[in-house]
C-alpha cells in the first residue's frame, strides 16, 4: 500500500524560475541549467522506481516515497522505503548513463561517458548510510527496528553496469529499475519473523509522515546576481517574452499578440519562489510593472490569498487552494 506519493521536487520549479527571471552570465546559466537537467533526470528516475514498485504485489509492505527526515541536526533522504513486519527497505534511486565501474572497495563509483571518466560517490555506502541513520532514526523514537536491507536502483536503461572485482555486495545491493521486485521478492523470501506488529508499523509510518521536511533551496545562498537585477513582469504563456501589457481586463503580448485573463498568476508564483511566499500590493504592482496599486490590490483579492495586517500593509501569502508547487 502506498502511503506516501512522490512530489514534484520544489528544487527544479525553483530552478526553472531562476532560469526565467533572473539576468545570468553565460557560465552561471549553463551551469544552472546543468543542474536542472540533472535533477530532471533523477526525478524520471525515481518516477520509473515508482512504477515498477506499483505494478509489483506490495499488499505486504507500506510504501512512502520520498522522505526527508530531520535526524541529528541534519536530514536523510529517502527515494523510497518499503515497510513490512520483518523488515525495512530504504530504496535509492540512480539515473547515471553510460558505463557504471562499481568499486566499493575504494568507495567510489566511475562512470564512463563519451570516452570521460568522471568518479562519484559509491551510492551503495550513500544507501547504507541512508539505512543506519533510519535505524538510529527509529531507536532515537523508542521504536526497536526490524532488520535493515538498502538497494540501489539504476534507472537509465542505457546504463551499463559492472562489477570489475566481482563484488559481492554490488550484485546484492545493485539492479536495474525493473529488477527490483525481484530483488524485493527474495528479500521477503528471507525474512520469515515478524519484528513489528501492526500497530507498530502504523505509529512508524505516522511518525515519517510527520517528520517528512521537503526541500526547499535557499536562493539566496545559491550566489546569484543581486535580487534587483531580476527580469520582471508579466510572461506570455505562448511565447515565454516576459512583459505583458494589462488592456480591458487581459493581458496582451506585445511579441505575439496572445491574450490571456490569469498570466499574472505565475507571475504571482515566480514572485514567491524567489523572494518567499509574501507580498505586498505594491511589490505586486512593481513586479508586474502596472502603475495602479488599486488593479494590483483587486488582482491579489481575486486570487486564494491569506492575508494580514490592513491597508497598505497587508501582506498577502498562499491560501490553501492556491496551487503553489504543482
Ligand atoms: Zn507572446
């Protein structure tokens, strides 16, 4: 049973905002740019990982995916964990290309890539890693945890993978997406005695739920150009040129001549994803380059906005239908 889904990471809506709105060197933009595919990649991947986890019998385990735990003044990550009565299992998902040379022995993973070696983490000790800060996790909650597995899912089908010292922990740990619930299946083959009851299993999943701390990256640490050199205004939802004019109650695209009635709303959004989820209706006019604080003021009212203080001001800040990060 699923009791958790994956969400839509906020890193990539907030790096695909940067990318809109703010005027970057061509270094830092295709380093940015960069990243967000990467991060693009990862979340096909784990999305992939889902699937297969879906399309196998789970009637016996608890499936949350993506978890981020507070835990000893920093967090852990989980792309997904399955629950069961005999034991748990931390799943991480990787979407490396190319040939993957697994070397635990020295820790570390080389990938090769159009003929370049490029040497990461080894993901089976990140995983590991993973599984004992869940299970300190557990203890530090009163919970005595059941046995602990991790496995490593390689999503990219294209990749190679090899395990050039017949590794025994790579054969293990290490499968492609698909093979995973085969790898489940002969783990719960193992495990015959049940550690945790149902009731337990249900406060475990209570407590991770409530615990969860999704990501949200700090802009402003992200060594970006100052805040005021941001492109503002209005973006054509057909064309992207940023700069909308507000004729008779649209907004018109000075590029393409598009019209649209709510443009002003994912401006609204890019607003919050990079100054944070408050605004005032004359920071709204200026970001939508209107001259009237009264057609800003009944924009904000139109939309499900919580507000505070009164006049001018009244800060205005996400309601609870308002659809921020989907
Ligand atoms: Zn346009």
């Amino acid at each position: 049973m699923i009791e958790k889904n994956r969400d839509f990471p906020k890193e990539i809506t907030i790096l695909k905002a940067i990318l809109r709105r703010f005027m970057l060197n061509p270094q830092r933009k295709a380093e940015l740019e960069n990243k967000l595919s990467r991060k693009l990649a990862g979340y096909k991947g784990e999305k992939e990982l889902d699937y297969h986890l879906s399309q196998m019998d789970h009637t016996k385990f608890k499936i949350l995916h993506d978890l981020r735990i507070p835990h000893n003044n920093t967090h852990f990550q989980i792309d997904s964990l399955l629950v069961s009565a005999t034991f748990l299992l931390p799943i991480d998902s990787k979407n490396y290309a190319g040939v993957l040379d697994f070397n635990p022995e020295f820790n570390q993973l080389v990938q090769t890539l159009n003929g370049i070696e490029k040497v990461y983490q080894d993901p089976i000790l990140q995983t590991q890693i993973q599984a004992s800060q869940l299970k300190s996790f557990l203890i530090k909650n009163q919970f005595s945890p059941p046995p602990i597995e991790f496995l490593v899912s390689i999503s990219n089908s294209q990749a190679m993978i090899r395990n050039p010292a017949n590794n025994k922990e790579v054969s293990k740990r290490v499968c492609k997406t698909p093979a995973v619930a085969y790898k489940i299946q002969s783990l719960n083959e193992k495990y015959h005695k049940d550690f945790l009851s149902t009731k337990e299993i249900k406060k475990i999943v209570k407590l991770l739920l409530r615990s969860h701390e999704p990501y949200i990256p700090d802009i402003r640490s992200m060594n970006l150009p100052p805040m005021d050199h941001i492109q503002k205004g209005v973006q054509c939802p057909e064309c992207v040129h940023i700069g909308m004019m507000k004729i008779h109650g649209s907004w018109i695209c000075k590029q393409c001549g598009h019209l649209s009635k709510d443009a002003h709303i994912d401006a609204l959004k890019d607003y919050f994803y990079i100054f944070g989820p408050a605004i005032t209706s004359r920071q709204f006019s200026d970001f939508l380059g209107i001259s009237s604080i009264h057609q800003s003021k009944r924009l904000l009212s139109s939309i499900d906005l919580d507000t505070i203080g009164s006049k001018k001001g009244r800060v205005y800040s996400p309601g609870k239908t308002f659809r921020l990060w989907d």
